[in-house]
C-alpha cells in the first residue's frame, strides 16, 4: 500500500522523495483555489474578463507541475496501478457528475442521458473540472510509455511524443494540443535534470509584463505564446509572493496544496450546493464577493470534510488507493 501512496503522489504532481517543496505546494494551493473561485456559475458570468485571465494560466500550470514530477522510473506494473488510483475516483466522480448534469440546470446539462454517454465522458469528453485528470493520465501514459520503449535519445522521443499528443487532439479528440504541451513542457525540464525553481525564478518585476499582456484581452488564450509566456509569469509572482507568507496563512496554503487531489474530484459538488444560499448572499452584497468568500471556503471546508470521513471510515483505500489521503 505505501508504494502505491507513493506512486500516486508523485503523479499528480507531488515530490515523494525527501522534503516536500514548500513552493511547488503553495503554486498548487493558488491554483487550486482560483479553480474554485471561477467555477462558481455567478463569478464567471459577473467577471468575466478575470475569468478569462485566470483560465490562460491556472490549469496550464498544474499541467506543468505535473508534467515535472510524473515519475516514469519505474516499473509498468507499479506505474499502471498509480494510474488506477487516479483514474477509479476520476471515473467515479465523472459519472456522477454526467447524470447530475442531466437533472441540474448547470452549464455542462445533458438532454439526453444514457450508457454510451456516459462512458463516453469518461474515456473522451469528460464534463466539468475533471478533464484535468483525464488529460493527466493520458498524457502521463503515454509519456511512459514513449520513454521507455523507444530506443531514441530524449530529443527524438520528445519529438514522437508531440507528435503523438497532436494526433490524440486533432484526429481523435481526447485531449487539447496545449494542455498537452503545457504537461510536455514540465517533463522537459525534469529530464533537463534541472531544478524547477531553477527554471522559474520568484520576482516581483513580472507584474509589469503580466499587466501588458493582460491589457489585450486577444493574449489572454492558453493556446497562444503570450498566454504560455502568462503562465511563466505567474508563477514567478506566486513564487515571489510566498516568500512573504507567514503563519496560519503559510500554514493552511501548504495544507491545501498537499490535497489539492481531495478538490478537484470533490469540488463540484459543493460548487453546486453553493447555489442553495447564493440568493441570500446577494441580497446583502449584489456584486458577489461576499458569495465568493462564503462558496470558496464551504467548498474547501466540504472537501476536506468528506475526505476526512472517507479516513475515519477507512473508505480511502479503496477509492484513493491509501489509508489516509489528507496529508
């Protein structure tokens, strides 16, 4: 059981040798939480040019971070099984998210609900935030694969792994180029050999190109250079800014970050409660920051309340794969 703990860590993006990077969990709690905060229905339609900004960089970044621990360097036995414990909750909870998508009045509604549509969610077009993880083991898959039975030096098995993720999006439609490229990108640098935070150096003087791609909403699009450039950016400033970080607030991002896994496959669900108290919430503040506030942290507080129970009961075995998945 610890190996296959372990396994997983490493694959949604957690080093599970040695000392946690503080800043690599603190980048993963910012996102994380920008991924909730906009998934909120309200938010997004009452802001959506921060929606816009937020979307070019805070999924393109996970994928980076993860493209950069995936661990390959191991068995495919082992390496199949880190995979399950990410895709069984992925599959489960996309399921469930289809069918409530077909009697909820949410954005990603279905009319017509049935066994070929939702397994076609799970294994091609997933709903929701979940596409992450789908992307994630995909592009994790076939990154392991590539590399280890491919006789090529890592530039030409780069190449064919491109390759194989432009044929993944353009002729069979399960994955995006980009997000793609953005996960090709973090194993770059891991097979560099060089050190993340020696790639993306914390600095304060990055808010001045962030604002001047920003002031063109046209750059705002993970697709494009400026929106790769974006991604860049931000975390150098999110790195910047953790260096200032004290206390419980230190404290709590570090937490978040280590269990970023228990809201993305927990999240939606509590997004969607969020609507039973929105309309009191905007009675009292109509421009929705205060619904904001109150919706992020049920949610966060939802999650980890379920994972929790999911502990006490010893229920994380078999959905995550280990005793304990808060950490």
């Amino acid at each position: 059981m610890q190996n296959t703990q372990t396994d997983t860590l490493e694959t949604v993006g957690i080093p599970s040798h040695g000392k946690r990077i503080d800043e690599m969990d603190f980048l993963k709690a910012v996102f994380i939480i920008l991924m909730i905060t906009f998934h909120l229905t309200f938010i997004g339609n009452t802001y959506p040019y921060a929606k816009q900004l937020v979307y070019t960089f805070h999924v393109p970044a996970f994928l980076v971070i993860s493209g950069y621990f995936v661990s390959i360097g191991k068995p495919w036995g082992k390496f199949l099984k880190s995979m399950w414990w990410i895709f069984l909750p992925y599959a489960v909870m996309e399921c469930g998210y289809t069918v409530m998508a077909s009697v909820l009045p949410i954005r990603d509604h279905i009319d017509g609900l049935s066994f070929f549509v939702v397994v076609r969610n799970v294994f091609a077009t997933p709903l929701g935030p979940y596409w992450y993880l789908h992307t994630l083991v995909l592009c994790s898959m076939v990154y392991y694969f590539i590399f280890h039975y491919l006789r090529l030096g890592d530039l030409s098995r780069f190449i064919v792994l491109g390759v194989c993720f432009y044929v993944l999006s353009q002729y069979l439609h399960v994955v995006s180029f980009a997000n793609a490229c953005y996960f090709m990108a973090g194993a770059v640098v891991r097979r560099s050999g060089l050190a993340f935070l020696d790639v993306v150096k914390p600095s304060l003087w990055v808010i001045i190109p962030i604002v001047l791609i920003a002031l063109d909403p046209v750059n705002l699009d993970r697709h494009t250079i400026a929106g790769a450039v974006m991604v860049y950016l931000v975390m150098s400033l999110c790195l910047f800014c953790f260096r200032y970080l004290r206390g419980r607030a230190r404290a709590l991002s570090l937490f978040i970050g280590r269990n970023t896994l228990v809201l993305l496959v927990f999240s939606p669900v509590f997004t969607v409660l969020t609507k039973l108290f929105q309309p009191y919430l905007l009675r009292v503040d109509s421009s929705g920051i205060l619904f904001m506030v109150v919706a992020v942290i049920f949610t966060v507080a939802g999650c980890f309340g379920t994972a929790y129970v999911m502990d006490w009961l010893h229920l994380s075995r078999y959905f995550f794969g280990q005793e304990k998945e808060l950490k």
